[in-house]
C-alpha cells in the first residue's frame, strides 16, 4: 500500500480545520485553561532525544502540577524506577508534550513548551508529600495550551465502569518478568511482594 508522504496529499484527505480548533490553540494557560491543570490529579509526558521517543505518566492528586504562571508549570518528579528516560531526555532535548487527564472528564487539556530541571531544596520542600520530597523538578514553559475534544474518551467508553476488566484477565507484572527474563526473575515472588513494596515506596 503506497504510504501518504506530503501534507498536501493529507490535506486532500482532511480538509481544513474548523474554527473552533484553530482558536483554542494560545500560547498562554488561560484562567479556563487553569481550572483543567488544577483538576488534574494525571498527566502523560511525551519527550525526544538521541535514544528515541519517551511517553510516561504521572499522577498525584489533583493540582500536583503547579501553574506558577501564565506560561510556566511545574510538575514534581516522584521516586521511580530511575530508569529516568524523561529526564535524559530534557537534558538533551528540552522539548516537551504535556497531556492532562481528569477521571470522568471527556475533554483533555495539552501544553507543548520547552523544559528543564531543578533540584532547588525550598522548591522541593514546597512539593512535599508528609516526609517524602521529589528528586527534581520540571519547570515546563508554554508555547502551544489548547484543549482537546472528547470523541475519543467516547469511543473508548474509557470511563465507564462497564468496560473495565479485573487485572487479573492480563498476565501480571512478574509473569512478564519471569518470561523476559528466562525465570531470572521468579514472577510469583515479584507478584507476592509487590503490594509491600508499592506501599513503601509510592513517596
């Protein structure tokens, strides 16, 4: 199948795009803008750099992601994995995709800008969960803010309850691991552990 490789051959496809989708895009956070940011307690973080693409998620809860303001946000890193691909790729490449979600909510809110890090101490102690600060800080400042329409949230059914199916209907975490690894790792052990594990080190 010939692949399409121009814009124009895309446009003859598309068309143009309605008014409504052009006016949303701004290059500031709007106060209408803010109110999705606020109740945010989960965004996805699209970065690029010498390796490849990176998309990763974060959640706290709502209005974890500060908006310090009219085009600057800051989002705390929490512990992880410390595979860090996102902040390898920051430091190389700044550029940055920002995808907003809110549980029940349709539409969804993007922010592209330019990034970087910072591991101030009294900016990390204003990000503090109890005891537990982030490692770092991204400060993410706007270039493109605008809204996205439901259509897919409505095809997906992503939110209702009627679709979702128990975790146990995918293999588990240490099952995958157990195959990845030739039974290097003893997947009933990791299962049987995670739970702990996730408790002690959410923060």
């Amino acid at each position: 199948m010939p692949a399409i490789t121009t814009i124009e051959a895309l446009q003859r496809i598309y068309g143009e795009p309605a008014q409504p989708a052009v006016v949303k895009e701004i290059d500031y956070i709007s106060p209408h803008y803010r109110t999705f940011i606020d109740a945010s307690p989960f965004v996805v973080i699209a970065t690029v750099g010498p390796e490849g693409l990176d998309c990763s998620p974060r959640g706290d809860p709502a209005g974890f992601v500060r908006v310090a303001d009219e085009r600057t946000v800051l989002i705390p890193d929490r512990r992880g994995n410390n595979r860090i691909d996102t902040l390898r790729n920051i430091v190389r490449d700044p550029r940055i995709s920002l995808l907003f979600m809110i549980p029940g909510i349709g539409n969804t809110l993007r922010i592209n800008g330019r990034a970087e890090i910072n591991d101030d101490p009294e900016l990390l102690k204003s990000f503090a969960m109890g005891d537990k600060l982030p490692r770092t800080v991204l400060k993410v400042t706007t270039e493109r803010v605008y809204f996205h329409c439901p259509k897919a949230f409505v095809r997906a059914k992503l939110w209702d309850p009627s679709v979702q199916i128990p975790r146990s209907a995918l293999p588990s975490t240490g099952e995958i691991l157990a195959c990845l690894t030739s039974g290097g790792i003893d997947g009933q052990d990791y299962d049987r552990a995670y739970p702990k594990r996730m408790e002690e080190t959410i923060y």
